[in-house]
C-alpha cells in the first residue's frame, strides 16, 4: 500500500440531521428532553434495538419522555437499564438521566443511510429540539462526502446541514477550542456565557441572569458550565 493511502487523513463532519416519522426527533419536539444515541443493532423483519439515554432538567420530565416514547407507533418495547451501568460513561448535560434499551422499527431510521455509504459514528448521537446532533469520520474527500449527503437527503427526505469539517482529530488543527465535542445543549449554554461576557474580566453577567435567560436555575447553569469546562480543558490536555 502506498504511503499516501495508508497516511491518509480522515474527514471528522459534525452535522445537525432531520427526517420525518423518526420517534427520537418527534420526543424531544414535545418533551424538553435530550437523547443520547450509541448506535443501532437491525434485527430480522426491520426491527432493530437502540441503546439511549434520556437526559432533562428534572426526572419528572424524564417520565413524560419515556410516556411519549412507549406511546409512539414506531416502537415495540421499552427496557430501562440499570442506573449507571455504564461506569465509564461520559456525563450527561442533564441533571436526571434514564439508560433506555429499545426495539423500535427500524425502516424509518436514517443510520443506515449513513454506515452504509462508509460514515462511521465518532461520538454518540444527540438528538434535543426536533434536531439530531451527528458526529462521525469518514475516509472520503470533501467532494465524495457532499454527493453521498445529497444522495442520503434524497433517499431519507432528509435535511442535513453540515456544521464543522475538520481532517484527522482537532488538536493537529490550526487551534481554538473544540465546540463540536459539546452536545448542543452544552454549546448554547456556553456560547450564551460567553458572548453575554460570563468569561470577561470584570464579568459582564451574572449566572442568574444567564439562568433566567435560559429558563433554567441557577445551580442547572452551573452544573452545564463545569461540564462544557471538564469536556474543553480535558481536550485541551490531550
């Protein structure tokens, strides 16, 4: 093989993903909650088993998200997993979480679209407000990834938007801090913080006014800025 193939670097691509009839997207559209997505398993028949976590503010709204998706047409059952099961799973952006494991149909999912046309999952899909956070790495070049996108908005009715390209992992990059590692919940917080001038010297708002302005208390703020801080500065150390 080549030095120039084996070398070759790979496209990292976040992008924000809609299609329609996909139940993830339609239970964060009526419930205020995120969803985690680590892949899918297609079994026989178009079925095929999903494992989630449900993230919100409060569990009662984890309740209304698990009562939205038991009552959706596309899903057959609904799993709980045990609380932190995973021991070296990343945190969540929420202060309440559920591990979900359900079999849903899988005909009206959009991954397969993605996996088999050679995109490979690179963080968990974050799905919040009618949106898919997608995040994955391909070995194609630009011009490859544009036409196999539109041909994955043709076969899916999908709208797909394109928001970071970087080649090989960021720090090899020109700089600046990698916001496309935050879900994006955890970049509109931060963002917010930071143009409103939380970060500045002398501040130029306060976290309660921050809060307020998000619709969230002042100790959920709190809690979002120590996440985004651990996730930037622990790339930063990489």
């Amino acid at each position: 093989m080549a030095d120039t193939e084996r070398d070759a670097a790979a496209l990292r691509l976040t992008m924000e993903v809609w299609h329609p009839d996909c139940w993830v997207i339609e239970t964060t559209e009526r419930v205020d909650v995120g969803i985690l997505g680590y892949g899918i398993y297609t079994n026989g028949g178009g079925r095929a088993t999903s494992l989630f976590t449900v993230y919100a503010d409060t569990q009662a709204t984890i309740d209304d998200a698990l009562a939205a998706i038991r009552a959706s047409p596309h899903v057959h059952s609904v799993a709980a997993m045990t609380h932190n099961y995973r021991l070296d799973s990343p945190a969540t952006p929420g202060n309440a979480t559920r591990e979900l494991l359900v079999e849903h149909d899988g005909t009206i999912q959009i991954s397969g679209s993605f996996i088999s046309r050679g995109f490979t999952y690179a963080e968990p899909v974050d799905v919040r407000d009618g949106l898919e956070d997608w995040t994955v790495v391909t070995n194609r070049d630009r011009e490859t990834v544009d036409a196999l996108l539109d041909e994955v908005r043709d076969e899916k009715a999908a709208e797909i938007t394109v928001t970071g390209v970087t080649r090989s992992k960021w720090a090899t990059g020109a700089g600046g801090l990698p916001l496309d590692r935050l879900s994006r919940r955890q970049r509109e917080v931060f963002e917010l913080a930071r143009d409103r001038g939380y970060y500045a010297w002398p501040k130029r708002t306060s976290a309660g006014e921050l809060a307020a302005e998000l619709g969230i208390t002042t100790q959920t703020l709190h809690e979002h800025l120590h996440k985004v801080e651990a996730e930037l500065l622990g790339a930063s150390a990489d």
